[in-house]
C-alpha cells in the first residue's frame, strides 16, 4: 500500500515539475512586446497620483519649454503642442498664443500655428462634452448635454478660425499666396454628431485622430515660400505680442465690445 502511494505522490509530482517547465517566462508577457509603438505614450497614469500630479508631469516636458510656457494659454493647447512634437514637427516651426494685428479689432488671438512645407496650419482648439452638432457655414454651432435636456450655442469655430487665416493673410504679401490649413480640434468628452458641409482645406476633427488629418494635410505639394525668415519674424512678433499685458487686456475688451452682451437687457 505504501508502494502505491508513493508512485501516486511521485507521479503528482512529476506532473508539477512538467508543467512549471512549460510556462513562458515573464518577460515574453511584458508591456513593450504586446503594444506597437505608436501606441507608447510619454506618461502613463499612475493611479495613485493625483490630478495635480498629472499635470505636473505633463507641463515638465522640456520640449514644451521651447515653445511656450506652463502658465499660457490651456492644457489642452500644451496636449496639442506635445502631439505635433510626437508627430514629427519641429519646435521652430510651432508658434503658441499668437496676437495678430487686425485692423478693426485691434488683435486676433491663434490658439496654434504651425509653418510646414504645405503651407501654415491654424489650429482652433475647443474643450466640450456632449454632443456637438453644426454646418459649416451656420453661425452658431450647438453643444447638447443630459441627453437632449440641456442646449448651449458657440459660435462656429469654422468660422471662427477663418476669420484668423484672413488676418494672418493681410500680414504680407507672401502670406496672400501661402497656402493655409484651418484645424478645429475639440478636446473632452464630446462626440461631433452631426458636422457637415466643411469647406475645403479645413478640417474638424477630435484630438485623437490628428494624425490623420495630419497625414492628409501632409499629402498637398509643397508652398512656394518666397522669404521663409520674413515668415518666422511675422509669426514670432505675434507671439511675442501676447507677453504685453495690455496687449490682451485690449483684446478682451474689443471681444467684450463686438459680441455686446452687456447691452442686453432681458
């Protein structure tokens, strides 16, 4: 009797051992050898740290420093800075939180603009949640929240952004011929229901498909740039406006003007 239970312990035994051989070691089963690169991404969540830590983190990236600074403009416009980095575009060419003379207005604030080799790309950023529905000539777009029980109108960012493009144009006599881009990227919670009639050569997209509008921007010829430096100084001298605080202080007071919501009296 002992003789059986010893060959069954043994046989046991021997099953363990064969199957403890067979397993994969642990680093076949790591993070990098399941995800393709292009999903890597600079920061991942811990999620023990806190929101301000996030933050933090994010605003430490040394190649933001080259462009902007944590104090300007909105974390989703310094995301945007650190996806055109991702994607292959230069610091130099990347200008943030511009003031462009305009005429009538006195400035027009550009969220981005980035000078490529297609042409200079305008960026319109937009944080939502909710549904966002709109045309592309309509004035006003609509954000639709608590499924249906709550509406909210915006101006169209469309238009918005080409109204940008035009002041940027008047800058130069280069910049009438440049090609330009018009990028509306909507960061949040949102989903973009129903947008449609889209001029040509502008682009609405949420902020996790960029590259694809990118890589279709990217497919154009080349912009016949008759003074690049002439360019650079323009976009620069823009961004260098908004440093003078009663640059933006002005600013605020000609949008506050033109939309005339103080003059309402309901």
């Amino acid at each position: 009797m002992e003789i059986y239970i010893g060959l069954l312990v043994l046989f046991f035994v021997c099953l363990l051992l064969a199957s403890l051989s067979k397993r994969p070691s642990s680093k076949n089963y790591t993070y990098y050898n399941y995800q393709p690169r292009k999903y890597y991404k600079r920061y991942v969540r811990d999620y023990n740290t806190t929101m301000e830590q996030d933050v933090e983190n994010f605003l430490s990236d040394e190649r933001l420093n080259e462009i902007t600074s944590a104090d300007r403009g909105t974390p989703s416009e310094h995301e945007l800075i650190t996806a055109l980095l991702d994607y292959g575009i230069a610091p130099k060419a990347i200008f943030h939180d511009l003031y462009v003379r305009n005429g009538k207005y006195g400035f027009a604030q550009i969220d981005l603009a980035v000078a490529t080799r297609v042409g200079i790309i305008v960026f319109e950023v937009k944080d939502y949640s909710g549904w966002i529905f709109g045309k592309g000539r309509q004035n006003q777009w609509v954000q639709v929240l608590d499924y249906g029980n709550k509406k909210h109108r915006f101006y169209n960012p469309v238009l918005q952004n080409e109204s940008h493009i035009r002041v940027l144009q008047k800058q130069s006599e280069q910049f009438k011929n440049l090609p330009f881009y018009s990028v509306v990227v909507f960061y949040g919670n949102c989903e973009l229901r129903d947008i449609s009639f889209i001029p040509d050569g502008t682009f609405v997209a949420k902020a996790s498909r960029l590259n694809e509008v990118l890589d279709t921007i990217f497919e154009n010829t080349d912009a016949e740039y008759t003074d690049k430096r002439e360019v650079m100084k323009i976009l620069k001298s823009a961004v260098d406006n908004a440093n003078d605080s009663e640059t933006k202080t002005k600013h605020v007071k000609n949008i506050k003007n033109m939309l005339g919501t103080d003059r309402v009296f309901e």
